[in-house]
C-alpha cells in the first residue's frame, strides 16, 4: 500500500469473525468517506482486524456503522480511534499491514 496516510486518524477494529468483518468494513466505507488500509486475519482464530483512515468525524461516523452492522454477525473483540497517530504509532502500523 503505497498511500500516504500522515495526519489521517485511524479507527481500528477486531471481530472474531473474518465475514463479519468484511461486512462491517463494507457498510463502514459506505457510511463515511473512509479509506481501508488493512484487513489482517488472526491467525490463530477465525476473526480479524480492520484499520480504516480519514478525518476524525469520518472515522467516527465509519466506526459507529461498522460496529452497529457487526454487533448481530461477531463479537467485537475490540475497537479505537486514534485522532492524531504519532510517527512511531504510523511505523508499527505500517509494520502490521499484510503480515
């Protein structure tokens, strides 16, 4: 992925279940204007984690859908915005997309 995320908060989500995922992630990206950056899968269970980019009111809203569609699908492991990411936070992002 060669996009230029710098200054775009972060909205990060785990579900314990990958087609819950993608359905969420799908109704997210439709909900708000927020770009993918990452789907990675657990690869010691079946769900996986999703982070998406944009504006902190478009993460916000993309969030809230994304979470409100899963909810019925999946557990939600875990869920964060992050309005401002550090260099480092960008390096060790960076380092887990498609690992």
């Amino acid at each position: 992925m060669a996009e230029n995320y710098e200054g775009m908060a972060i909205g990060i989500f785990e579900l314990d279940n990958l087609v819950a995922c993608y359905v969420a992630l799908d109704a997210a990206s439709k909900a708000a204007n927020v770009k993918i950056q990452g789907v990675e899968r657990n690869r010691l269970k079946s769900g996986a984690c999703v982070k998406m980019r944009g504006t902190v009111s478009d993460v916000n809203a993309a969030m809230e859908v994304a979470l409100r569609t899963a909810e019925p699908l999946a557990q939600v492991v875990h869920h964060t915005v992050i309005a401002s990411p550090t260099a480092d936070t960008e390096t060790a992002i960076k380092m887990t997309i498609n690992k």
